[in-house]
C-alpha cells in the first residue's frame, strides 16, 4: 500500500472509482504484523502528492467488514472516488460469524465516461494532466468542490452511551471495539462514559461533536502514536479537554487499561 501511493493520488485525481483494502501493519519501516493503527494519517490525509481526499471507512468486527466493503463500491462509482477501507491485523486474521445480505442497490450515475470500445460513439479519454496552469487550476477546484459535498454528505459513525456522557472515549477499528467494553465497566459503577466510533475516518465526522454540552473531557484510544487525536481537537475546536491513551509495536489495548487510564488522566476513582 504505502510503495503504491502515486497511484493512489492518480486514481484521485482522475476520479477513477476503486476500492482498496489497507490491513495495517506495524510501522514504520517493515515493522510488524501485530495489530497497528498507525496508517491513519496515510490514508485520510492523503499518502501521495497533491490536494486529494479519499472515502476511508473503519470496521470494527467482521460482520461491518462485509457490510462496509459492499457500501465502498457504491461510494466509489457514486462519487467516482478511490474509497479505502482501514482494518488492523487483528481484524484482519480475525474470524467470527456474520449475516449474508444482498447487495446494496441504489441509483449510480451513469458510466458514460469508461473506455470500454468506442465503436459508434465518439472516443473518450482518461487523462488528468494539465498542460497550462490555468487548466490546473480549474481540474483542482472541480475536486475540491466534489470533496466539499462528499465531506458534508458521508460523516458517518456510531454513538454508544454518549447522549448523556460526562465523559468521552473516542475510538475506531479494533481500539472501538475495545472501547465499548471499558463504556460498559464504567457504567455498572455509575460514571458517566459514552463512545464516539468514527465508521468514516475521512470525512471525519466532526458533525459527532457539536453537542458537547455537559462533556468534561475526551480521551481518544489508538493503537498508534496519537493520530486521530488531532482531526478529534480541530472537531471539538478547544471547547473540551482532549487526552490520548495508547499502545504501539502491535500491543493491543484492554478494557481495564483503558478504564484505569482514563481515571487517572481525569482523576477519577475508578475500579478494575
């Protein structure tokens, strides 16, 4: 994934629908085959050159990697898009039963800019090369305006517990999986903790966080070096206070860790 990243911005750029599947591995350098959420910034602030964005939807268990990679060929011909869709390695070598469901459908538009033949029609051409900048100019305003409505349009995400949260966890992937079971031991001894899980990392649903009223504080859990942590500050723009809890090197994170985490960066009496 990361030597392949020139085609990805390629892809982006002349607006070439795909679905791609990362299964992160340890970075960086080779690193390992432990789980590992350390590709987020790759993904969802772009890993090859140039001002492009991409759809980025995060499983949290078998049954979503199904549902989700169904969602992403729909997403990709509608917005004619790469979409990406950004597990770990436990996910990734996980398994566990799920529904079979039949294939979303919907209203796409129509193809009529694929080179499939062009007998009896005139020939098209897939090209995104500019040769004046003017014409640059004008191919990247068109993206960007395509990026404005799939930003505003795709946020996506689950909220657990987090109508009447004190406090919040915010966690995607295998760490939101996680996540929930620390919710449910703080809720059995009456703290106040609710769940954010982003299902779409890029765009990043920002519309989660515009009801804060009455949050004290945020912790994000990533099994990274602190990555999400910064779209989750410019969401909540300085109104909360936004603490990370992690592990690197493929160490997964526990619920009693996270638990006993977020007690002390709030200092809080909790018991695990």
């Amino acid at each position: 994934f990361s030597l392949k990243q020139e085609g990805m911005s390629y892809l982006a750029a002349a607006e070439l629908p795909a679905v791609v599947v990362n299964i992160n591995r340890n970075g960086p350098g080779l690193g390992g085959l432990g789980p590992n959420q350390g590709d987020y910034f790759q993904c969802t602030k772009g890993g090859g050159h140039g001002d492009y964005k991409v759809i980025v939807l995060a499983p949290s268990r078998g049954q979503e990697m199904y549902d989700y990679t169904m969602e992403a060929f729909e997403l990709a011909d509608q917005y004619r898009t790469p979409v990406i869709i950004l597990a770990d390695g436990m996910l990734g070598q996980t398994m566990e039963p799920i529904v079979c469901k039949e294939r979303l459908t919907s209203q796409l538009p129509v193809k009529d800019w694929v080179t499939d033949g062009c007998e009896g029609r005139k020939k098209r051409k897939i090209a995104m090369y500019n040769l004046t900048n003017e014409a640059g100019e004008a191919a990247a305003a068109s993206l960007q305006e395509k990026f404005c409505r799939m930003r505003e349009t795709e946020q996506r995400w689950e909220n657990y517990y987090a109508d009447d949260a004190e406090y919040l966890l915010v966690a995607y992937g295998t760490a939101g999986r996680v996540a929930k079971s620390a919710v449910q031991l703080a809720r059995r001894q009456g703290i106040k903790l609710g769940l954010i899980r982003p299902i779409t990392l890029w765009p990043f649903p920002d519309k989660a966080f515009a009801r804060l009223d009455g949050v004290k504080g945020i912790v994000t859990v990533e099994l990274n070096a602190g990555q999400m942590i910064e779209d989750v500050k410019l969401a909540v723009n300085c109104s909360v206070p936004v603490k990370l809890h992690n592990r690197l090197g493929g160490m997964l994170l526990s619920e009693n860790a996270i638990l006993r985490r977020f007690g002390e960066l709030f200092q809080l009496e909790v018991e695990v």
